[in-house]
C-alpha cells in the first residue's frame, strides 16, 4: 500500500519544506501538464522509470528540455550499449505505487521502492522551482531542488545529480562514471507474478487503500559484476545471535586443537564438551553483545542527532 | 443417600468456587483450588494454544520454541493462528506489549511477559512497541505526575536490560507520548464504547473518577499501527500480535470489538498464566510484602533465604513422610518457579519425578531453584547496569526504525 499524495504533503510540512500546490485535471503526459502550469515560471519535470536486464529499477528525473539519451545512459551505469529499457507498467503500480504518468521522485518514499535508483538532472540545481507530481495525476508541486533533496533524504535517499547530458566515452581507459547507481538488491516484485497485475485499467492507488500481498524480500543478493558498486547501502548485520555464533566459530577449533593436544584426547570426545559450553555461555554473552550494540546505537544516534541540530544536511558527506 | 447428599454438597461448592475466581486488569484472585484456566479460557472465550501450534510456531521461525510455549505458560491466544498464516505468506506484524510502571522494584513475574516478548522479536524478526502507562499509575495510584514520569524511566531501563533489539523497539511512556495520531485513535475507540460497556468490562461504577473510565482507550490503541505514523506510516493494515497475562484480556476484547468498526485490523493476543507468588497460588504477591517475590534487585543471598523460607512447598513435614508418599507438585512453588526458568527439558522432567515419589527432597529442589534464580537475578543486574539515561532517551526516540523487518 503506498503513501497518499496527503501523506506526502503532511510529510513536507512536517520536515518544513517550502512548495506550492497546483490542482488540475488528470495528465497524463508533460506536454498535457504544461498547458494547466508550464506558464507559471517553473521547470518541467519528465520522470521516467527504467529497467536493466537484471530487474533493477532506476527512475530518472530529468528536466522537460533534457535530451535523455537511454543508450549513452546505459554505458554510464554501465550495463552495456542496451543495457536499459522502459519498465513495463506493473513496476509502476507494484514497486512505485503511483499511476500510469505519474512517475515521480517522490514514489521513492515507499517502502517498494527502497531498491530504486533515483537519477536526477543536474539541470534542476539551477532552477529555482521544479515541477513533480505528489503521488497523483491531478496535482503538481512546485519546491527547489535542495527541499527536494531535504524530502530525500528524510526518507533515507542520497539525491544523485547527473549530467544527463553528457556523452563520455566509455571504455577502458574511462570506467562507467555512473556505475554507482546501480542499486545492489533485486527488487521485490520484479519477476513473481501476483494477482494483482491489472492488465488495462490502472487502479487509483491514491485514494483506495487496497490491501497488497506484502512480498517477503528474496533474501538472495544478485551477484553484482566487478563494475556496479551499490548505491543503496546493504543494511549493517547487527544480528547479536549470529555474532555470538561467529564467536564461538573462531574459539571452539582453538580450544579443540589445544585442549586434544595437551589432554591427549580425540577432538571428537572434546566437542560435546563445546556444545555444553555454549549452551551455557550463550545466555551471559548474549547479554553482553547487546549491550554493546545498544551502546553503540545510541551513541550513533545522538551523534547523528547532534550533527543535523548543529549543521543541517551540510554535516553528512555528499556521496558524489 | 450419603453419595447424594455429598454430591450436592460438590456442586455447591462447586459454584462458589466459580463465583470466588475474579480476573480483570486490577484484581486477580482465585477460588479455592487456584486460578481455573479451563473456566477462564471458556468463560473469556479465548482459543487454548495446543502443540501444534507451537510445533508451527518454531517451523514457521525456523527457531526452537521458547520454554514457555514448550511449557504450557503461554497458554491461551485469540487469532495467532490469523497471524502465522499470513507471516507464512510473508506478510509481517508488530508486537506490542506494556507496563504499569506503579513502582521501582521488579520482579521476576514482571521479567515474564518481557522475556517471552524478546524472543518472539528474535524469532519473528519483526518490530516491537512497549507502553508504559505512567497515566495509569497516577490514576489509580496515590502518585504525582511527576513520580510517575520517574518510574516509567526506571522501568524502561529494566525492560531495556531484558534484551530487547534497540533497532526494532520502541518504548514511550504515555505522557511522553499521547497525541497526535494516537491520540486520534484514542478517540476514535472512545466514541464506540459506551459507558455501560465499560462498566461491564471493567467494573467501574458511579464513584470511580472520570479519569479511570476514559483510561481504557489509551491501552487499547498502541494494537493500530496508525498510532504510530513515525513507524508504519502507510501501513495501516499492518497485524498487531500483544503478548500479555490473561488478566489483560478485556482490555482487548474492547479493543477487538472496536476494531472493526473503525476500519482497523483486530489485534490478535498470545497469553500466559499468573505468576505464583512465593507463598503460594492463593496469596498475592504485593508490593508491600518483599518475601512475596523476587525482586530483580534481590541478592544472591536474599535470594537464598527468601526461597528457602517462604517459597511454599509441596513436599511432606517428614522425610519419612516424604520419602513414602512424595510431594505435591500441583501446589509446590519451587517446582512451579523451575518449571518458567529452568530452560533444560530434560532436567526439569528429572526433577519432577524425583521430587514426586520421593526421593528428592525439598531442600535440594529449592537448592537447584536458588542456583538457577541467581544466574537470572545477576545477569539482569549486569545488564541493567550497562544501562545509561541516553540508552533509555535512544529507546524512546520518536525515530524511524528502518530496518525493523529486516
């Protein structure tokens, strides 16, 4: 179920982002679009939502005027010459959760798009305000590129600015530039079929809550080639349970080969030994490990809070 | 003529034995033989939690049962079944459990709901929301706004030290916390149950303050996600699975009655038997009576002869007696303590036997139950210890958890 575009526009007042509100009927292209707000002084947005032949989805914003070039587009991120193509419109609906025209970079506030690169033209840095839709067809918001970057970032996206434009030579002497972006996850609903693809109406996501088939992730990482580095980080395995576990991996052959060797025992006879042994450390240790991590948690956090009350987004490295 | 006779006199008895059991949120107390859990199952009309359940329980997490499932503690639920199927399909739930922070000291029947939460957070892998109801306390107790603040920190750090996954969890206190959206559902529950209701439900009456009638609301809608828009925003069919003794249980028959008139998911619950207090089933454990139960705070030693002077005990006055006709082990708290926290199976069943036909006495099963108490007790307090105000403010955080299903 995705976010509504009031929950969007709750969500930008709470994080105190500056924009303007335009109603107007359904569009469903830009030019369509432009004729209720292109003459209102800002910038034409065109959002498309792309597919490599791994499944992994990328939407890229880009202003109305920018040529986007999907085969250059390709080699930068390094898939190939034809490596990217328009995704079909179940992703639309499944991962992005807004309607056919509706693309937006603010879709990527779903928890079904966590997997999404999202691109963005350099182009917008410079405009003071940026035309997207919220979620629906028949509203347009208009905000500056740093809010849109503040909306991103609160919900855990690094705005990638690129230079649609440009046409380097990619080979090998000049690595795919935009290879980062790739993300490393296969989305969740790339290739299960589920009863939900509509084959011709689009259903309003907005407005409906409708009660989708939450798909368990695929717990299985694609296994990315040497060029594409993820964009979207791996979240940290914080797992106490296995770090114990990895513990007890390192001292348990230790404690076999010494304790064989100068108690002259088998190491078979020694291992019921090992497994007593964890059975009754395992409680205190585990005790022990998280109170580590939550050490660690909070220590973070409070940092984390500290840097954003004392230096705003300044105080995070741009990844860039 | 006499059987007749008698078997009148039984029913009778009989019947006042069902009259004498009350279970609600604030009174518990049991007939003659103890707390009837049959009696309550049927007469709250909750489902009894079987094997199989727990059999599917531990293949569906991939995790061996917790001892208090294998143990029959956790023993009631209302719609966990619900739950499984759709955590089987990959849909996920949030766990929501609590605490009425009415005073500092712990003790081991407060551990329980906690320690059985823990592992269901670890066996499922899903998010975990615990409410201190300090609004509560000052309600029903003699205590200012202010104590009662200071208690629910103090009891955080507590729950903290049970375990709980610090990238999961969130604790709020209900002054802290009420408002916003919850406070939106707060009110949306009030509007659906009328007084008489609450008169049934709860037993309030005429005399009580209007602060306790409009209290129930406030436990009732930590079960809605959108209670919690910082976490499940967007996701407001999201299932609730609460943890909790059968005493709670109106709390969430109200809630369950309201959810569906509200649009909202009925929150499924997963419930456990009382917690014996050292004297026996009959007494109550109460703050004001220390050797009524083990405090968290107790020392080894404390430990030790509080055990070994008021845990009450089934075996017989001799060891002759003893050793001839065994011991008591429906009304024997030693036993009754072993059985929550003694995790090996093996042992336990050893025990028992033992200690039922007589060959082990009482003074070695309370020995055994020190021992295993202690490690419990002393762990905790490590734990405890390792906990700062700035881990409880962190716990408390209205902050994302984005990796609570991770």
């Amino acid at each position: 179920m995705g976010y509504t575009k009031d929950q969007l526009l709750a969500r930008l007042h709470e994080l105190k982002i500056d924009f303007t509100c335009y109603d107007h009927p359904v569009v469903l292209t830009v030019e369509e679009q432009a004729k209720h707000v292109g003459h209102l002084g800002g910038a034409l947005s065109k959002n498309l939502l792309l597919k490599d032949k791994k499944h992994r989805l990328y939407v890229v914003s880009a202003l109305a005027g920018t040529k986007v070039d999907m085969k250059i587009l390709s080699q930068c991120l390094g898939l190939g010459k034809s490596g990217l193509r328009m995704a079909p419109e179940e992703n639309l609906l499944q991962v992005l959760q807004v309607p056919l025209g509706c693309v937006t970079p603010f879709a990527l506030m779903n928890e079904s798009a966590s997997a999404v690169s999202l691109l963005l033209d350099q182009g917008f840095k410079s405009k003071q305000s940026c035309y997207f839709h919220p979620l629906t067809n028949d509203v347009t918001i208009a905000l500056s590129s740093s809010n849109l970057d503040k909306f991103l970032v609160s919900v855990g996206k690094q705005p990638a600015y690129v230079d649609l434009e440009a046409a380097p030579a990619v080979g090998k002497d000049n690595p795919p530039d935009l290879a980062h972006l790739v993300p490393s996850d296969v989305p969740n609903s790339s290739e299960q079929p589920t009863e939900n693809t509509a084959p011709a109406t689009v259903p309003h996501q907005n407005n409906v809550p409708k009660e989708t088939e939450v798909k368990a992730k695929p717990k299985v990482q694609s296994k990315d080639t040497g060029t594409s580095q993820s964009k979207v980080d791996k979240p940290y395995d914080t797992s106490v349970d296995k770090f114990v576990n990895d513990m007890f991996d390192i001292i348990s052959p230790l404690f076999l080969s010494e304790a064989s060797k100068k108690l002259d025992i088998k190491k078979e006879e020694l291992s019921s030994l090992i497994d007593a042994l964890k059975g009754r450390a395992a409680p205190d240790l585990e005790s022990l490990v998280t109170g580590l991590k939550n050490a660690s948690y909070t220590s973070g956090f409070h940092a984390g809070f500290d840097t954003m009350l004392n230096r705003g987004l300044n105080g995070q490295p741009s990844r860039n | 003529m006499a059987a007749a006779e008698q078997a009148v006199g039984a029913t009778k008895e009989d019947r006042e034995v069902e009259e004498e059991q009350v279970v609600n949120p604030w009174e518990v107390s049991a007939g003659k033989g103890g707390i009837d859990y049959d009696k309550l199952v049927d007469q709250f009309g909750c489902q009894r939690l079987d094997a199989a359940l727990v059999d599917r329980i531990a293949r569906l997490t991939a995790h061996p049962p917790h001892r208090f499932l294998r143990r029959g503690l956790f023993f009631a639920h209302r719609d966990l079944n619900e739950i499984l199927d759709l955590y089987e399909k990959g849909e996920k739930f949030y766990l929501y459990t609590g605490r009425g922070p009415s005073s500092e000291a712990l003790h081991l029947g407060h551990l329980i709901p906690f320690m059985f939460t823990k592992y269901l957070q670890e066996a499922f892998k899903v998010p975990l929301v615990i409410q201190l109801t300090d609004d509560e306390k000052f309600l029903w107790k003699n205590l200012t706004v202010e104590e009662s603040k200071r208690l629910a920190r103090e009891n955080a750090k507590d729950i903290i030290a049970c375990g709980f996954d610090v990238e999961r969890t969130f604790i709020f206190s209900d002054f802290g916390f009420v408002g916003g959206a919850f406070y939106e559902n707060m009110v949306r529950v009030a509007r659906c149950v009328t007084i008489n209701k609450a008169v049934g439900i709860f037993g309030f009456s005429l005399e009580d303050h209007i602060g306790k009638v409009s209290f129930p609301p406030v436990q009732a809608v930590p079960s809605f996600p959108s209670s919690f828009p910082h976490l499940f925003a967007g996701k407001d069919q999201l299932r609730c699975l609460i943890p909790c003794a059968i005493d709670q249980d109106p709390y969430f028959r109200m809630t369950r009655d309201v959810a569906p008139r509200i649009g909202y998911q009925k929150p499924s619950l997963i419930e456990s038997r009382f917690f014996p207090a050292l004297q026996g089933e009959n007494t109550k454990m109460s703050a004001s009576d220390p050797n009524s139960a083990i405090y968290v705070t107790d020392s080894t030693k404390q430990i030790k002869t509080k055990v070994n002077k008021y845990a009450f005990s089934g075996g017989q006055d001799s060891i002759e007696l003893h050793r001839k006709l065994g011991a008591n082990l429906d009304v024997d708290v030693s036993i009754k303590y072993l059985n929550f926290f003694l995790e090996d199976d093996d042992e336990l069943e050893h025990i028992k036997k033992e200690y039922k036909e007589g060959r082990m006495l009482t003074g070695e099963v309370k020995q055994r139950l020190i021992a295993v108490l202690s490690e419990l007790v002393a762990r905790h307090q490590r734990a405890r210890a390792q906990v700062t105000e700035e881990m409880v403010d962190t716990f408390m955080a209205v902050r994302p958890l984005p990796n609570m299903f991770g």
